[in-house]
C-alpha cells in the first residue's frame, strides 16, 4: 500500500511540475571541450549542490584488442604486475 500511495504522490509531482509552465531538467546541458592530446572533456555545472564529481575514461583495454588477439591486454596488464626473474615490482 506504500508503494502506491508514494507512486501517486510522484505522479502528481511529475505532473504539477510539467503543468507549470517551467520545463524539467533531468540533467543541466553538458559542454564538450576537445584537447590537444585527443582527450575528450565533459563539463556539466549543477551549483545547487556544493560537490565536485570527476570520472575519468582512457579509452584503452581490451575493447581496443585486435581480431584474433582477444585478451592481449589482459595479458599485459598481469604482465606489468607480476615483474620478471630479476626484476620485481617493489
């Protein structure tokens, strides 16, 4: 009985607010900024909340394996982090 008495309530908000004459916002527009190093910046202000968030994407491993090669940077990525006979990683 909660759920659907908090699902009516929702309802009537989401409906009160798009009969106001102010459209909804899901998220505030994001800008895109290209840099020289081929990196790719998204930039999306909300200043209602004061918080930082940050993400950060390579675009790099295994989706980038080529054909017939499938797992290669699996492989090296272990490769790194176990070290050779002589050399180790501490």
């Amino acid at each position: 009985m909660k759920k659907k008495s908090f699902l009516c309530i929702l309802l009537f908000f989401l409906f009160w607010t798009t009969q106001s004459g102010q459209a909804v916002h899901a998220m505030p527009p994001i800008q895109r900024i290209d840099l020289p190093n081929q990196l790719v910046l998204l930039v999306s202000e909300e200043h209602s909340l004061p918080l930082v968030t940050i993400q950060i994407l390579i675009n790099s491993g295994s989706r980038l394996d080529p054909v017939g090669k499938e797992g290669l940077a699996n492989l090296t990525s272990n490769s790194l982090l176990l070290g050779t006979f002589k050399h180790t990683i501490t």
